[in-house]
C-alpha cells in the first residue's frame, strides 16, 4: 500500500513536471511568432514624485496575449526569450514602441517627464544595444534624456567590465540608467559607486511589509540614504499603502510607483489617466 502511495505520488510528479515541459515548449513555440502576429502590447505604470504628487514618468511594461495562452505573464515568458535570444528582437520593438508612444504624449503636451524601459541582461550585453536605442529615439524624434533604461544588478554580474563599458556608451548617448529591483540581486556597491546610474528602484520586496517590519524600514532608508550621497535618486516600487507612502516621503525617497496610483494601463487607457492628471494640475494651480 506505501508503495502504490509513492507510486501515486511519483506518477503525480512526473505528470506535473512533463505539463510544465510542455508549457515551457509551448510558450516557446508561440513566442517566435509572437512578434509578426502582433501579440505584444505595452502597458504603462505612471511614477509620481513624492515632493510635487505629481506624474512625472512612465515603466513600460510588456504583455502578451496569445490567442490559446491567453495573457501570458511576463515572469514566464521573459525568460524563455531570454534563454532562446528571442529577447533581443522583441526588447527592440519594446523600445520602439514606448518611444513612439512617449513622443506622441509629449506632442500632446500631457505631463510626463520620461518613460522606463526594462532591459534584461541578455540585451545588456549584446554589442548593437547603443546603436538600436539611438536609432529608436531618431526615429521616434524622442530626446535621448526622455527614456530611462532599467537594468538589474545581474546585468553586471557577469561581466562588471563589459557592463561598465555599456552604461558609459549609453550614457554618453544621453540615456539615463536605473538599477531595477535594488537589494535583491548580487552587485556589489564597489560596482555601484562606479557605474553610471541615476536612480535607485527600490524593490517591492522591502516595500510590501514596511508598515509591519522593522528591518524592511531601515533597509529602505539606509537605500535612500546612500542614494543621496552618492547622488542617485530613489523610486520605491510596489506602493499599495497610505501607510508605506507616508514612511517613504518622510525618508526622502524621490518618487513612487505602485497600485497606491495607479495599475499598469494600456496605452490608450495610460493617455486618458494623463489627461486627468492634467486637468487636475490646471484646475489646482488656477484654484
Ligand atoms: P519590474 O520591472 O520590477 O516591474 C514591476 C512589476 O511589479 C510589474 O510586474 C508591475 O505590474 C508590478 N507592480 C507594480 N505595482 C505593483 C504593486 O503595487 N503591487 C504589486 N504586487 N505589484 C506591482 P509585471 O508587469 O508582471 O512585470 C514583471 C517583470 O517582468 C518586471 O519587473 C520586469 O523585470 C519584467 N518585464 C516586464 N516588461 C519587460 C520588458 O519589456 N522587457 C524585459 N526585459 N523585462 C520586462
Ligand atoms: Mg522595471
Ligand atoms: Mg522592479
Ligand atoms: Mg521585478
């Protein structure tokens, strides 16, 4: 009887492991016909300054929707691109697009600053990277200082040099860079003081128990502490509470994204939620 019970439990394992297999196969399959069947949209998330309350960027955030697979996340596809390269094709149509849409919303004349664009490590190390951003922003007729490109700390893990390198040429094209996710991965802060970063995101990870946890309230200040002195600013990510954004006001983090404001939007639904903001800052300024 236990060993009809293993048996069971083996068969259940294996039957789970063999439809994840199949899963990973199947999104990857789809995924090469992803970009010319024009499955691919972006979202975006508003980013609000803590001083003014007001909007001042955008993240572009990539959605899939497959026919079958329905809306597929992007914690599962991403990184079958990545591994398969696919990344490289569909980072480029990424970029394109939040360029051509940030331009449009700039045109007009909605408030907005700059839009954040993810880049995975995979892209990051791929040598065309400042040649194809350039080219997005001439096409779109964007100014490079209006896209911010987020990278992570793996980004550099590999090959700190290689990394060092990219982020100088990037910079020099007038690109600004974050670091995504801060705290999370392996960086070291020797790297840190050397790299050309503007700005901090400090990772939902520390955000999410602020309110509760002790430890999470001195990680997050001790961030933006040395954020300031070493003359980066600080976007804490995954702001849901009143509580969590009063905490991160009073440390002096510059600005804040989260479901507090607003989820990420479709594009059309993001440019109507720009329009409100609008509004709002007109009738206050005027009141
Ligand atoms: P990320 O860049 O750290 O993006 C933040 C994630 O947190 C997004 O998930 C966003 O929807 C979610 N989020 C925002 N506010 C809140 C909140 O208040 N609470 C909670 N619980 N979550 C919140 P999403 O869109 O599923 O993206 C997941 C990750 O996928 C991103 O993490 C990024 O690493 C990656 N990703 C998304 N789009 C792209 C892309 O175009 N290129 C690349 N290379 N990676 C992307
Ligand atoms: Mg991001
Ligand atoms: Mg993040
Ligand atoms: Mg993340």
């Amino acid at each position: 009887r236990a060993k009809q019970n293993g048996r069971n439990r083996y068969g259940f394992f294996t039957a789970d492991l063999e439809a994840r297999t199949a899963r990973a196969l199947q999104i990857e399959n789809a995924l090469r016909r992803a970009l010319e069947r024009n499955q691919f949209e972006l979202h975006y998330q508003p980013q609000v300054s803590l001083t003014t309350r007001q909007v001042v960027g955008a993240e572009a955030l990539l959605r899939w929707r497959h026919p079958e697979l329905g809306l597929v996340s992007p914690a599962e596809f991403i990184p079958v691109a990545e591994s398969s390269g696919m990344i490289v094709a569909i980072g480029e149509w990424v970029i394109h697009t939040a360029v051509r849409d940030t331009k449009r919303w700039l045109d007009l004349h909605l408030p907005l600053r700059a839009v954040s664009v993810n880049v995975s490590a995979v892209q990051f190390r791929h040598p065309q990277l400042p040649e194809m951003v350039t080219r997005c922003l001439e096409q779109a007729g964007l100014p490079a200082r209006r896209l911010e490109l987020e990278l992570t700390e793996g980004a550099a893990v590999d090959d700190p040099a290689a990394a060092l390198a990219m982020m100088d040429q990037l910079h020099d094209r007038g690109v600004r860079l974050s670091m995504d996710d801060f705290g999370t991965g392996y960086s070291s802060l020797s790297y840190l003081k050397r790299f050309q970063i503007y700005k901090l995101k400090i990772d939902q990870s520390f955000v999410r128990d602020l309110e509760e946890d002790a430890n999470d309230r001195a990680i997050v200040s001790a961030i933006i502490r040395m954020a300031q002195a070493l003359g980066m600013q600080t976007t804490a990510e995954g702001v849901e509470t009143d509580g969590q954004l009063e905490f991160l006001r009073a440390q002096g983090c510059d600005e804040a994204q989260g479901f507090y404001f607003s989820r990420p939007l479709p594009a059309d639904a993001f440019e109507a939620y720009l329009r409100q903001q609008q509004e709002q800052q007109s009738s206050s300024s005027s009141g």
